[in-house]
C-alpha cells in the first residue's frame, strides 16, 4: 500500500513538473546570429528584435497572430482632426518594482529620436510633431511633440494626420525606457546594468557572448499569471545546416533559420508537421553605395545589374524553396491585392535584357574584357552565398567581376550601417502592413538610409502618402515614390522572403503572421 501511494505520488509530481505550467529547461531557439545589443532603440534585426519584445513592452504590441492589441496602454483616443493622440498607461512595474510612468513613455520617445542613437526606424517617427527637426539636431529633445499629463497619461501631437500610426506606437524602439536606471538621454551602455531593467514578459538571466542569452520569466509582468513557459534561450546560430541538424537531434525547439535549399524538399515531406511557410513582410535586396565616388554611382551599372539578374532561376533552382522572385520596391504581401509598380522589363525575353545590359556597361566603359571590380558584401549564411554565386554568374557576361566579402551578421550590418560597402545584401525586415516603412528608409535624410539614396521629388512623395487623408490618396502617391525608386535603381530587389521554419509539435499556440512576431507568453509546451 505504501509503494503504491509512493508511486502514485512521484507520477503526480512527475506530471505536475512536466506540464506546460512549470518548464524546468528553457524553450530552446535558433535565433540565426548574435546580437548587436538588447538596446531596443538600437536594435537593427530579427535576431535583437525577437529578444527585445520579449524584454521590453511598448504601448500597444501584437497579440500570438500578429494583430495590434493594447500593451502597456490600456486605452487611448485620438482627437477629431486625428493630430492628437492620448496613452493612458495601465498600473504596471519595471522589473526592479519601479512604476512605469508617462515619463518614462516621454524619455523613450525623445531618446529614440536623439541623433547620436543612430535608432533606424528613426524616419518613421517624423509624423510626430518636431521629429524631424530633433532627428537631425535642429532642436532639443525637449520640443518633440510629447508630453506627459500626468503620471499615467501621455500626449503625442502629430503634424498631420497618420493612418497608421498604432502601428508606428507597436515599434519596439518606442517602448518605454527605465528613466530612473538611464538617467541620460545620451546614456548608450546602461544595457550593460546588472540586472537590466526591463518591462516585458521576460527579463534577462545571462548573455554568453556567441553561446546563448537565456530569458527569465519577469515576476513584476502585470500579467505574468499568464506567461506559461519560465525561460528561453536565444542560441546564435548562423549555419543554416547546422541548425537544421541540431533541431533533428532535438537540441532546439524553434528554429528560425531557413531551411538549406538542398534539403527543403526533404523537410517538406519528412518535417512536415513541424514546417512552417508563411509569407512574411521581409524583401531581399541588394544595396548600391550610390554615393559620390562609389562604382555603382552610375545609373547605368545599376541598371545593367538589374537586367541581367535572373530572378525565377535564383528562386527555383539555386535555392529551391518558396521564396518569390521581387521586380518591386516592396514586398508583395504589404500592397496586395493592389498591383505595385514594378520594373517594365519584368516582361522582356531575357535575351532582350542581356543585350541592353551589355549596351548600357559598354557605354559605361565596361566590357567582359575590361570588367568593373565591385566588392560583394554578405553574411555567413549558405543561402546568402549561393545567391550570391548565382549572381556573379549573371553579371560576369555583361562585365562585371564581383568579389566577395563575407563577415558574421553583427560585422556585416555594421559595416552596412557606416557606409563601408559597394554593394551589400539587405533584408528588409517590416513591422507594418504599409509601403512607407521600407520607402522610408531611402528618405535623402533617413538615419538608416544606407544606400545614400538623394532624390527630393521622391522625398516629397513618400510625405504626400505618410500624411495622406484618405487611403487613395496614399496609395497613389505611394505609387510615384516606388516607380522613382525603380526608375533610379535605388535597388536591386531579388525576391520577397517566405518565411520557412522549424516549430516543434510540443510548441502550443505559435501562429504564423505576416509581421513574423511570435510572443512567449502566448506559447506552452508539452512533453
């Protein structure tokens, strides 16, 4: 009798350890590179993103299928004339037991708009009244359009009306920042405090650098009664094959890395409850240096380059998977069902396109014989560097010699950052379902707009869409700014990402969504 009440209750505390409600070991991810930092303002990809949203919580955030849902604000209005917009802020703490204030939401904005952080999505803050001007250093951080009630209330004043402007508050760089930890505006290494204040779901239990940041349920969460899962570890993992071999051994239970293309048949048909495909807002581009002095200043090249640029083939041969091919500005997933513009030659007979791109680098002064050196920038992923081959390959006919530069994805990003690329590999990561985001960033004065892009028509047509009264409106004007872009060949767009990746069956509750936001407090997990 007694063995079997013994044995009884071991089974009890067994099932009781194993159950959604008390993971022991982290939920373990695949978090495809190192970060940069865990500055949520200083963030410049998926792999500080996905780490930050978990740390930090702005004003309005994503529910598990990526739709707006309040966050730290509880409620908020905007005035009649749309210009006025109102956060009334929940009771909620900072990690440490602080309370959030409206000072708090007030030195976030300001400090995310503050020149000397460098913050990327800076440009698509410039609706707030004064942002612009703040960006650049034109005036003090104290005349942004922002300004607390009261300890719970904040008041944003925008210049014109903005249609999407919950969306811009859900932009990690604006959530809150611990005014009383920071204590600076210009404050750039307060991340390095131990224990990192934070507001999110989670909060920070170590970062070994190139090994693992491992998250810690956060206790003072207003809501963390509902965070299920106790601790996750983001592991950096740049080799594609290898994450795929480490998440078939069963040392991960999310990998966000693409599937190799050599292998993505394969997981289809023997991964297939754990493969998910979903189109994402993320555009494969390469970037231009189009900046006095850079080879690929010459309209001509640029555009020799887009014509030879075999698209379908680099999609359905050289990394057989479900990515599009892009003759766009944006992704296709952010204007549907609208037809965006896209390059006139989409249409032509490849050997049309051969010939003009032959014609256009002989009279740029190239040839096969006497071809143009440019220096070819990628991060160390498999899938990046089979493009990349691919096209060296196309380009090598028209005169054009790349050659490659290959670093880790902090070192590329960087250099990507301060200018110091001919021509780079870009993912463009969107948050938001409209063409301004990725429009914004070839803005003359954008922070992030890496490519030195300058065009004042374009500048003026991307404001028109931003502060447009009606969705037509934008739309069209929308429209212009792309077909300039494509006219300039500010870009060279390859394809439109599908996001292709590795859920395990004992993950509940992940939804794939368009924005590619995928909570922890949302998940749980079996045995």
């Amino acid at each position: 009798m007694q063995r079997t009440l013994t044995h009884r209750a071991a089974t009890l505390l067994l099932s009781c350890l194993l159950s959604p409600l008390a993971i022991a070991a982290p939920l373990r991810i695949d978090n495809t590179g190192e970060p940069e930092t865990l500055d949520p303002q200083m963030a410049t990809g998926l792999r500080e993103f996905r780490i930050d949203r978990e740390l930090y919580e702005p004003l309005i955030t994503y529910d598990a299928e990526g739709k707006l849902i309040p966050g730290l604000a509880q409620s908020w209005e905007t005035s009649a004339d749309g210009r006025t917009w109102t956060f009334h802020l929940r009771d909620a703490k900072w990690s440490d037991g602080q309370p959030i204030t409206a000072d708090d939401a007030v030195f976030a904005l300001q400090r995310a708009l503050l020149p000397s952080t460098h913050s990327q999505n800076a440009y698509l803050y410039y609706p707030i009244a004064n942002a612009r001007d703040v960006n650049t250093g034109k005036k003090a951080p104290d005349t942004l359009g922002v300004r607390a009630l009261d300890a719970h209330t904040i008041e944003i004043t925008l210049d014109a009306p903005l249609s999407y402007m919950t969306s811009v508050m859900a932009d990690i760089a604006l959530a809150p920042l611990p005014k009383h930890a920071i204590k600076t505006l210009d404050n750039t290494h307060w991340v390095r405090q131990q224990p990192l204040v934070v507001s999110g779901p989670y909060q920070l239990d170590h970062w070994t650098p190139q090994v693992e940041v491992v998250v810690k349920k956060n206790p003072a969460y207003y809501a963390a009664d509902s965070v299920k899962i106790d601790s996750a570890a983001f592991y950096p993992i740049e080799n594609t094959a290898t994450a795929l071999t480490r998440y078939r051994s069963g040392a991960l239970d999310v990998s966000y890395s693409q599937i190799p293309s050599a292998q993505y048949n394969w997981a289809r048909e023997h991964l297939a409850d754990a493969l998910k495909t979903y189109p994402v807002l993320v555009h494969y581009v390469y970037l231009p240096n189009m900046r006095e002095g850079q080879p690929l200043a010459d309209h001509r090249v640029r555009e020799a380059m887009n014509l030879a640029v075999q698209r379908e083939l680099i999609t359905d041969k050289v990394i057989q998977s479900s990515q599009r091919p892009s003759y766009a500005a944006v992704p296709s997933v952010v204007t549907q069902p609208h037809q965006a513009p896209h390059f006139d030659f989409q249409s032509w007979p490849y050997a049309q396109r051969l010939e003009r791109a032959k014609a256009l680098m002989k009279e740029a002064g190239y040839s096969p014989e006497h071809p143009l050196d440019v220096e070819l920038s990628i991060n160390s992923v498999d899938d990046h560097r089979r493009i990349a081959v691919a096209l060296a390959a196309m380009w090598k006919p028209i005169g054009i010699a790349p050659h490659f530069v290959t670093r880790d994805s902090s070192a590329h990003y960087s250099a990507i950052h301060h200018a110091q690329f001919q021509l780079a590999r870009y993912g463009f990561l969107g948050a938001m379902m409209t063409p301004a985001e990725e429009l914004g960033m070839y803005v003359s004065d954008a922070s992030n707009n890496y490519a030195g892009y300058q065009n004042p028509r374009y500048d003026q047509k991307v404001a028109e869409g931003v502060h447009a009264l009606t969705p037509e409106a934008a739309q069209r004007a929308f429209d212009d700014a792309q077909r300039m872009l494509l006219d300039d060949m500010a870009m060279i767009p390859i394809l439109d990402q599908t996001q292709s990746l590795l859920v395990s069956s004992k993950v509940k509750g992940w939804q794939p969504n368009a924005v590619d936001v995928h909570p922890l407090r949302y998940l749980s997990v079996t045995p």
